[in-house]
C-alpha cells in the first residue's frame, strides 16, 4: 500500500501548482517540499534543503518515508538525483542523468533530433574565435544563438544585429569553449508538455509561453512572463504531426534508454504559416510558468498519473482533461529579468475569484511569509495569477482581476498575455 506521502523538489510557482494539483486528488495525503515557497507551505511541510543536494534530498525521502518523489527544476535530474532514489527504490518522477542531458546540453539534444529525423532548425558549433565571420555568413539574420549551459531559459541571444551576434558567439566562446548557432525559424510558437515513460505517453493541451518581458514581445528574454493553454495555434492538424514526426520517435528514443525516460518531456514548437511543427528545445521537466495552466486542466488525480509515469506504467491509465481554458500574468520584482530588488512586502496576494465556472487565485513563486505574517518578495517572479474559465477571454480577465489589486512596490506584469489567442 502507498503511503501517500510525496516530496516536491524545487521553489518555483511551478512547485506551487504540482501541490496544488496533487491537493486536489486522492493519492496523496501527506506533502512535503524542499525547499519550497510562501506558496507551498500554507498546505505542505517545506523542508530546509536545497534542491541541488541531491544526498540531502534523497536522505529526507527516506525520512518522510516518501512513495513518490517529483522533481520539478532541471538543474538535480541533470546532476542525478533520479538516478540515486532510484537506487534507492524510490519512484521519481523526472529523468535519470542520461535522459536529463537534453536539457543539460542544446548540442546533445541536436544530435538526438538529427540522428532520428525529428524537425528542428540547421545548427553549425563554434569553437573558433577566428571562424566567427565564416559562421555568421552561413546564416540568414536573425541570428540565434544558445550556449550549451543551463541558462534557465536566459543562455539564448536573437538579434539582428551583427555586431551583437559576434559579440554573443565570443563571449561563448571564450566562457564555454564552444556554442552553437542556429537557423531562426518563423512562425508561432507553443509548448507540449508529454508525460513519458518505456509503456507510453500522454500529451498535455498545448499552451502558450510569453518570454520577452514586454508587451508584444518586446525586450529581453525571461524565465516566462505568463501563460495560457490550451494554444489554438496547436490545432488538431498540428498536434498529430507533433504526435508523428516528434513525441512518437522521441519516446522509441527515450523508451530504449539504458535507465528508460520517466517524466515530463517538454516540446519547445515553432509552428510555420503551413502548420509544419519544429523543435526549437527540449525541457526534461515541467515549464514554468506553463506548469501553472495545464496542471488545472487535469480531470484524472494528478498523483495516480505521476504516480504511474514514476513506475513505468502510464499506458495503464486513461488520463482525462477538462474543456476549461486557462491563463496566468507573472508579476515580477522590480528590475527583472535584471538585478532585481527584494524584501519589498506584496499586498492583496490572497485575492480569490469563485463566480459561476469562473476561477481566479495565485500561484506563489519568489515570495516568503515573513515573522510578521506578511508576504515579502524574495525573487524575480514573484507570483502568478491564474484564471480558470470555459473561455479563453474569461480566465484572462479573472488573471488580470486579481493581479491589478495586488499591491508590490516596483513591480511589473504583462498587459497582453493571450494576445494572439485572442486576435486569431
């Protein structure tokens, strides 16, 4: 028998969301965090040990006595903590260090896509200073370029300038020894989260991520600055060429894996004018903060179905989602995604909307309860409002109904999240 007692590594709104989600189920009863949030322990046990102490985590699994580990950041399953619960029998969900690196490594990812035909734009690696120029030829602008580091969604540089191209290609290079430099593809773009192990898959609605941090994707990349799913743009056409020509070669990938795939595979899309679905990158774990809209559209208990991936038994389950639509506005620290300034106190967070079929509330993130009781920033993103509706333009009003009455000095949020949904 289970003993319905989970931990949740990590500290992110994303962390929110899986204990929200798995509050709402049956499974489990008993949640714990490490490190967790403001969020997380307002209904779970938070823990002082940080998710990249890998014995630290896997010794309070066993303390807790633990059924099921989830992993939500990539930096531990890049470093290998799946791999030691799993020596310890205990089921994780999340990647062992192998399946980990396409994540750990744009270049390995690469290699994978081209060596099994996945769609994905040309690359060319860079490890000579004096080859800049022939490299930048190869290319049309413009020019992308991705270190081969975990960057948290910030290692990329897209620019049509020249100058700042040869300065991002040598500042790689002369940091990392090497980085690549890609074909930019046009088209729109969406995330599909597939929950994956050696019996099947399941893919999750598709969502929508925006990561530049202003309005009409203005500005410098950022960790997501909010979310909605599911993505028209994913029509039925494109998720079945996504299902075909990516998930289905990934997972006979991924299933033949010394340690076999156990966990959330995130597909990264550009989706051309003529529905063609590309690889732009994989994640080896939920997104955030696309975590935060897909993981309330789940009908089945969410702690079976992770549950079941952890053991390699997810083509045992039918795993159903609702109709709803959903949405989320990051509000973040001022001076995100830069040198953020902290410690400043966030007023009307505990905001709620519960009107008909309509749901708003929020997701904590880069915040924590202070001795006092007041909620304090301690991060870039501070939270998220999420709205929950049978309408795309409803969940949006209900994320920007409870954002606009929060009160955090500096602060600042997307006014357009949603904006190509809602102008299709």
């Amino acid at each position: 028998m289970e003993s319905g007692t989970v931990l949740i590594v990590g500290s992110g709104g994303r962390e929110h969301a899986i204990a929200l989600g798995l509050l709402e189920g049956e499974t489990f009863t008993d949640l714990h965090c490490a490190p967790g949030n403001a969020g997380t322990s307002l209904i779970a046990s938070n823990h002082e040990v940080n998710f990249t102490d890998a014995e630290g985590i896997v010794e309070l699994a066993k303390e807790i006595g633990a059924s099921l580990v989830v992993v939500g950041p990539e930096m531990p399953l890049v470093m290998g903590l799946a791999d030691l619960l799993r020596n310890e029998s205990i089921p994780c969900f999340g990647p062992q260090k192998d399946g980990a690196m396409l994540e750990g490594s744009k270049l390995h990812a690469k290699k994978v896509m081209e060596s099994i035909g996945v769609p994905t734009g040309r690359f060319e690696i860079v490890d000579d200073l004096s080859n800049i120029e022939k490299h930048l030829d190869s290319f049309e602008p413009p020019w992308v370029i991705k270190r081969d580091i975990l960057a948290g969604g910030k290692g990329v540089t897209v620019t049509s300038s020249r100058i700042e191209a040869r300065d991002a290609l040598t500042r790689a290079v002369e940091s990392d020894g090497f980085v690549l430099i890609e074909e930019n593809l046009s088209g729109e773009e969406a995330s599909v989260l597939v929950f994956i192990d050696e019996s099947g898959y399941v893919m999750l609605p598709a969502s929508q991520d925006h990561k530049r941090v202003g309005e009409g994707d203005k500005g410098p990349n950022t960790g997501g600055m909010g979310a909605y799913a599911p993505a028209p743009v994913a029509t039925p056409s494109v998720l079945s060429r996504t299902r075909e020509e990516i998930v289905e070669p990934m997972h006979h990938y991924l299933r033949n894996l010394e340690s076999p795939y156990r966990g959330c595979l995130y597909v990264g899309l550009m989706i051309d004018n003529e529905g063609s679905p590309n690889v732009i990158e994989f994640n080896v774990r939920l997104g955030d903060p696309e975590a935060q809209v897909t993981i309330p559209l789940f009908e089945s208990d969410l702690g079976t179905v992770l549950l079941s991936v952890a053991k390699g038994r997810i083509s045992e389950m039918e795993v159903d989602f609702s109709e709803m639509h959903a949405s989320t506005v990051v509000l973040a620290s001022e001076g995100y995604p830069g040198d953020v300034l902290s410690g400043r106190e966030v007023i009307g967070w505990e905001s709620r909307i519960e009107e008909g079929q309509v749901i708003g509330f929020t997701h904590l993130a880069g915040a924590k309860i202070s001795n006092e009781g007041k909620l304090v920033s301690t991060g870039g993103r501070v939270l998220s409002a999420t709205g929950i509706a049978t309408s795309l333009r409803d969940a949006l009003d209900a994320s920007y109904q409870i954002i606009e009455g929060i009160q955090l000095e500096g602060s600042h949020y997307r006014k357009d999240i949603g904006f190509r949904a809602l102008s299709a």
